[in-house]
C-alpha cells in the first residue's frame, strides 16, 4: 500500500546494514527535507516508488558521515596547498559530510573578525561537505576572542610548541601567560580551547643537540619530540584548566601516557576530550623511516607498543574522537632539505582515508564494535564542537551518510584516487579492507563510486556556525567495543 503524500520520503536508502548508536541493524533510511525521517524494516516495500527515490544499500554498511574536527585547508592565501574545493572533494570521497577548518596556515591566520570574514569568503560556495570555522589564540589577541566567538567559531586553538613558517603574518605559539589569559576569557565564554601539546622548551632543545650533533634522519627527528614533551605540556595545560574552568580538546596526541594523564583529569571532573589520528594508530617511526617524509607530522609516529597502547585506550573508551589533522603542502616542501628530516614540512595528507583506516584496522581487524567507532568519528566531535543537527543516524539529525563495502576483499590505494590538489599520501599503495561507495549530504548523493565523475554535482556544504557558550561535555565513554 502506498503511502499518503505527506508521509512521502525525498530519498529511501534501502537494503543496508545500519550503524546505529547502539547497535547495527538492518533498517531502511526514509529522508525528507536534508532530515533522516524514519527508520524502518520495510519503508522501501511500503513506498510509492512513483513517488519516491531509491538508493540501494544491499551488501552494505551504512555509518553517519563522519565529522573531521582537525584539517588544514589552508585558506585563504595558501589554496596552492590544498584549498577547500579539493579538500572538501577528499572528504566526500572518504565517507566525511563535515569538517571544522583549522586556523593557521592560512594569510592571515583566523585569530580576528577580520580574517574569519576572509576564510568565510575563500569558502563560500567551493565546499562539497559542511564545515565550521576553528579561531586562533595567540600572543596578543586576547581582545579578540570574544568578538570570534560571537562571529561563530567552533572554539579556539593555540601550540604550545612552535607550529614552524616564515613571515610577520604566522601563527605563534603560545607563551603560558598568553595560554593562562586565553584559557580565563575562553572560560567565560563558555567555549572549549583546543592544543597541540609538546613542550616547546624541550623540542627546540633536543631539535638543537641532533642537528648540532649531525643526526639528522626520520629516527632522529621523532628521538627529538619524545613523549615526554607531549607528557609534560599536557599536564601544564591542565594544571591551567583547572585553575580557570576553561574546557580543553587535545588535538593529536600520540601516546598512551597522555591519553592516561587525560583521562585522569576527566575522572576527576575536568572538562577535557582528547583526539587522536588514524596515522598513530595504523603508522609507526619505523613507517616514518621506510616512507620518507611524506610520513613526517608532529607529534611523530611512535613505536609498536605505543600505538598499542592506543588500540587499547580507543577500546576501553578513553579516547573521545577521531580527526585526521589533514595537513598538506606542495611536493617540494617534503623533500628533506640537505638529507635533514628537520628541513622538511611536516604534516600528513590522509582526509580521504580517515574513515576507511578505522574501520578497516579496528573492526574488520581488531573487532571494535562499529557503534563504538561511529562515536569517535562522528558523534562526539559533532557533540562536542556544537554541530547538534550532525553524527549520528536518528530522527531529525541531518541525512549525512557514508556507504561502505567490507566485503570484496578491499582495495589498494593509488595516487589517481587521491582527490587532494597533491597526491600524496603515507597511504599509497596500502591495502584497505574497507571502501567508501556513496556519500549523501542532507540526503543528496555527493559521492557515488559508480560516477564515471564519482564528486557529483554543485558545491552543496554550508557554513555551520556556533553559538557562544555551547560547549559540551556530553560526548560518550562507554566501553562498547
């Protein structure tokens, strides 16, 4: 029996394995509006097909779209490194419906009014996915942070260690009375602060002894960002939060020992989340060594039981979420200047892959529970960063899908595939048990692998403001992998 005109769907996505907050379960994705609006066993055999598009998901999974808080797109100024156009087609083609855009590299970087009207102007109209803004603390912008957060950025991020570039029109690091002062307006805004944490009196000074001592290789390189220099500055930015009440998000963290150190802090009533990246889980610094600097990032790939102890603190539920730092540059910029591994850019192009790595390596692999996985990529980044209508698959959120296909005994990646204005990847030539086939944006198909042009159409993504004081602490530890 058909169904009456004002229960019609848009779009049913049928047939497929549904990755819903708790469970996996064979339903039918009924659309409406950009909105998912019913969930059902038999909404594709209930349906007017006269009345309704249909989209096949036979034979495969379908997760919500995963929400990329940590990418680097480098605009505007810098769209020769990457760009939003290219940046945000790599997304769509790697199962991601939003990103949150970080705020250096750019000219100028995102640390006024001023230059977050810029970004917003270099973005409109050229994003495949939606996208929300990161703004910039660093030394001598105090007075700005209120009127960025007012303008709709997601938060705020600062280095506490050296983020490298040449110019008077850089992105600093922060001093600690700068992050101290930071963290007391952020506070009072109600908004979260977010960290690359190593210890900038320790790199620079192990950096300093290696070159002087003329060891200049990928061993030497990662030898000089030890854990100890993320440990450390870890613990400082806490000791600072809770002085303040200011919400943190540590970005990238390589280690288990700080993931510990967070962790802590959370039990003990801090309001802190903390990130990691598919390249410390699936790369290690010997990967570094055999890839070359295409591998190079900071903090640096650590070893085996390192990213060991990672799997293990991603299923026991301590890690909050999964971003991939996309973090491009010509080739040029890789190649390791006079043999130096200091000398060459360091930051890892991965957006496109993000979601198939984790759910290639840690459920096809290792048995995490796809929930579980949906959570750090999407849900929490979503929860915690102030995107309400995104991450998950229920009545009401925004219609972002990705479709994937576990079942054909994967796929190897190759450099044609790549849709980043550079393609180059630490991921060429890997073996992926997992393969994104169709993205949908608010119920629209922007990524088919069938397309003899697999990015399909317009640039639909929308600019996703905050409001001030939204920060939340409701995102999701339960150990359900």
């Amino acid at each position: 029996m058909g169904m009456s005109i004002s229960e019609r769907f848009d779009l049913i996505v049928h047939g497929g394995l549904v990755v819903l907050p708790d469970r996996v379960a064979a339903l039918d994705i009924g659309i409406r509006d950009g909105k998912i609006a019913a969930l059902g066993e038999s909404l594709a055999s209930d349906a007017d097909s006269t009345a309704t598009r249909m989209l096949s998901a036979h034979g495969r999974y379908i997760m919500p779209g995963m929400v990329d808080a940590h990418v680097h797109f480098n605009e505007p100024g810098l769209n020769a490194w990457e760009g939003f156009a290219t940046g945000s087609a790599s997304l769509a083609a790697g199962g991601c419906t939003t990103y949150i855009d970080m705020p250096l590299n750019g000219r100028p970087p995102t640390v006024s009014p001023e230059a977050l009207q810029l970004k917003r102007n270099a973005a409109h109209g050229r994003s495949y996915v939606d996208y929300a803004l990161w703004g910039g603390l660093v030394p001598g912008n105090a007075e700005k942070l209120r009127p960025l957060a007012e303008a709709g950025v997601a938060g705020f991020k600062a280095f506490m260690s050296d983020p490298g570039g040449e110019g008077e029109d850089i992105f600093r690091e922060v001093d600690d009375w700068t992050l101290y002062e930071g963290m007391r307006v952020i506070a009072e805004l109600g908004g979260v602060l977010a960290l690359h944490a190593e210890s900038e009196p320790l790199v620079s000074r192990l950096a300093a002894e290696a070159k002087r001592a003329g060891r200049h290789g990928a061993l030497d390189y990662a030898a000089s960002r030890p854990v100890i220099a993320e440990l450390e500055a870890v613990r400082r930015a806490l000791f600072y939060a809770e002085q303040t009440g200011c919400a943190l998000h540590f970005v990238h963290i390589s280690s288990p020992q700080a993931v510990a150190a967070i962790d802590l802090a959370k039990r003990q009533g801090l309001d802190v989340t903390v990130e990691t990246c598919p390249h410390y889980l699936t790369l290690t610094a010997e990967d570094m060594a055999r890839l070359g600097p295409v591998a190079k990032c900071a903090p640096p790939l650590r070893t085996e039981e390192e990213q060991q102890g990672l799997w293990e603190a991603l299923a026991n539920g301590q890690i909050d979420l999964i971003a991939s730092d996309h973090s491009p540059c010509p080739p040029d910029l890789k190649q390791a200047a006079s043999g130096s591994w200091f000398e060459a850019w360091g930051g890892i192009s991965g957006a496109q892959s993000s979601l198939e790595l984790m759910v290639g390596e840690g459920f096809v692999k290792r048995g995490i529970s796809l929930p579980h996985l949906a959570r750090m990529l999407s849900e929490n980044p979503a929860k915690r960063f102030g995107l309400p209508s995104k991450g998950a698959i229920r009545i009401g959120m925004d219609a972002d899908l990705a479709l994937l296909d576990l079942s054909s005994g994967g796929y190897t990646l190759t450099a044609e595939q790549l849709k980043y204005k550079h393609k180059q990847s630490p991921y060429v030539g890997r073996t992926f048990h997992c393969r994104v086939t169709a993205t949908l944006l608010r119920g629209l198909i922007i990524y088919d692998i069938s397309n003899p042009l697999p990015i399909i159409g317009e640039c639909l993504g929308e600019w996703l403001p905050r409001s001030i004081g939204t920060a939340s602490t409701d995102t999701d530890h339960s150990n359900s992998a």
